[in-house]
C-alpha cells in the first residue's frame, strides 16, 4: 500500500480551492424535477399516519421517513431484516384501529364473533340489532431503514438515505486514524449503542455532558465511506462548536451545519473520498442555498484552519500505520 503525503502548502491550497468551489456552487444548487417526482413517487407508496401515531413513530424512531407494515414492504419487494439485539433495533410500536360489531340481546351487548349458531341465524335475519364500535390496538410496522433495501434501492433524495461514496481505498485505516485524532482530543468515539442512546436514524452525533464530557455517537447502520465523512463532520463540531459553555450564546444552528458539512467535504476530499453531492445538498438545504450565511468567510476560515489541522494529524497517523503495514507484509514475504 502507498499513501502520498501532501505538503502543507498542497493542503492550504486544495482546502482553499475545494471551500471556494462549493460555496460558489451551494448559491446556484437546486433538485433537478426528475429527483424530486422520483421521491414524490416513492412516498405515495407508502401509508399516512395520524398524527398520533406520527408522534409515537418519532418518539421510537427520529427521522423515520418511509414507515410501513411487514406486508406493506413485502409489496414493495423489501424483506424486514432480521432484528439485531446488538444494535437495538427493532419494530416500531404504533395504534391499529379495529373494528367490532356487536349485537343486542336480553338488554345486553355481544360480540357478533361469538355469537351462538341460533344469535347469528337472528343477526342474519335482523330480528337483533348490531352496532359496529372501533377501538385501537397495538401494532408494529417498520421504516425503510429497518428493511434489506440497498441506497441504490431508493431514490436519491430521500432523507436520511445511506450511501457507498465513492472513495480510493484506505477507508478502515482512515476511520481508526480518524478515531485516534477524537482520543487526542479526549472525545470518545462508539456507536450509539456502546453509549446506550438511541439516535434514530441519525448517522453520528456530537454529545457534551453538563461535566464537559465529550462524545460521538455513530449509526452502527452507516456504511464504510459514511462513517469516514460523519465521523468528519462530527469532529468538526467538536472542535469548532463543542467548546461553548451552556451560558455562553451558541452559533445558529444553520452556521454550524455549514462549517460542519464543509470541512467534512474538504477532508474526506482530500482521502478520496467523494461526498461533493451529498454535502451539498446537506448544506444548501440548512442554509437556503448559503442565504442564511451572511459571514461566510469568517466560517470559511474556521473551516480551513480545522480542515488543515485535521488533515495533517490524520495523514500523519495513516502514514505510520501504512508504512508498517507495508513492513509486516515485506516480512511476510520474505519469510515464504
């Protein structure tokens, strides 16, 4: 394996070219119409929930977009995957209504199900009065995530989609580079699992507890090339919006998620890893095409400095880690 380490000036100039380039880009993005009636298309398939039960499938499961019943999948072609302990997942517990019919007799209501063979000769007859009462019982269903449905299974704009980036290589030893810079940092970095927390179907979240205590909650459902980028995005926040204590004034959200985005893009850029379409349909969504970004500047070189910061530490630890890799394949052949 070969990993070719940049100079700093190539750094400073590719995060300089690269941050230049989307911001220019994010102001003139827009869905094509196609994209947009393909997911439009791929939503009417599926069931709308009252608003009871859209707020139990919240509660259970954030960020749930296509939800439905196991039937409902089987339609479509999707099997519900095996539930994994390991990982917490499991079915989404929402109300059913059901309907029950009754029937009168001697002042008192029955069900018509276990009526006797002479209630139900006079039901048919109508010598008894019935009357039809609905009540709710529970059910589960499942959302898209929950089903064997591959990223290419769906369309591109759906929110919350897992995707395989296209990348060169080198993704696991990036990742561990990645997670080494977090414990230089003192940022522990697990699946939502190992900490215990349920994240919906975000794919990583920063986390500072009221002890200063800093944390990464990553999906465990991310692909490869996903957790490179967001565990990028989330050190990002760490390092330039973790630092806020609780009285101090926090950043509007829609800058953190630009600075964020931004230097995930530049970084995993820069690993070969092509994230460009996705962080920018991420950014121009939270900022309204760069429009709530009045100081774009100002974030740019928070962005840049970062960038530079993180791009140098990890290239340093992925060259060390190669470089013996290398040697302990050369020993391995030597000794055959």
């Amino acid at each position: 394996m070969v990993f070719k380490k940049k100079t700093k000036e190539e750094i400073k100039e590719e995060i300089t070219q690269l941050t230049a380039n989307m911001h220019e880009s994010i102001q003139h993005f827009s869905e094509s119409p196609e994209k947009l009636k393909e997911l439009l298309d791929f939503m009417s398939q599926f069931h709308k929930y009252s608003f009871r039960n859209q707020a139990l499938i919240k509660s259970q499961f954030p960020g749930a977009t296509c939800v439905g019943s196991f039937k409902a999948f089987s339609a479509l072609g999707f099997r519900i995957k095996k539930m994994d302990k390991s990982i917490g997942e499991k079915g989404i517990r929402i109300f059913k209504p059901r309907e029950m019919l009754y029937y009168q007799k001697d002042k008192r209501w029955h069900l018509v199900s276990k009526a006797t063979k002479e209630d139900a000769q006079a039901i048919k007859a109508g010598r008894l009065e019935t009357r039809k009462v609905v009540d709710f019982t529970m059910t589960t269903v499942f959302d898209i995530s929950m089903t064997n449905a591959r990223p290419e299974d769906v369309p591109e704009l759906l929110p919350n989609k897992h995707e395989n980036f296209a990348n060169e290589g080198y993704l696991s030893e990036i990742y561990e580079a990645l997670i080494s810079v977090g414990k230089k940092r003192h940022i522990s970095i697990k699946t939502a699992v190992d900490f215990g927390i349920k994240i919906g179907l975000a794919k990583g979240m920063f986390i500072k507890d009221v002890a200063g205590e800093k944390y990464i909650a990553m999906n465990p459902t991310n692909t490869e090339s996903e957790n490179v980028a967001v565990l990028i995005h989330e050190l990002a926040h760490a390092e330039l919006h973790g630092n806020n204590m609780i009285t101090e004034k926090a950043m509007d959200v829609e800058k953190e998620e630009y600075q964020a985005e931004m230097a995930a893009y530049v970084v995993a850029k820069h690993f070969g890893i092509d994230t460009e379409a996705s962080s920018m349909r991420y950014i121009a969504s939270w900022t309204k095409n760069g429009h709530r970004v009045e100081d774009s500047m100002e974030l740019l070189t928070g962005v840049s400095k970062f960038s530079k910061k993180l791009i140098e530490e990890t290239s340093q630890i992925l060259e060390n880690t190669l470089e013996y890799a290398n040697e302990q394949a050369l020993d391995v052949e030597k000794s055959m």
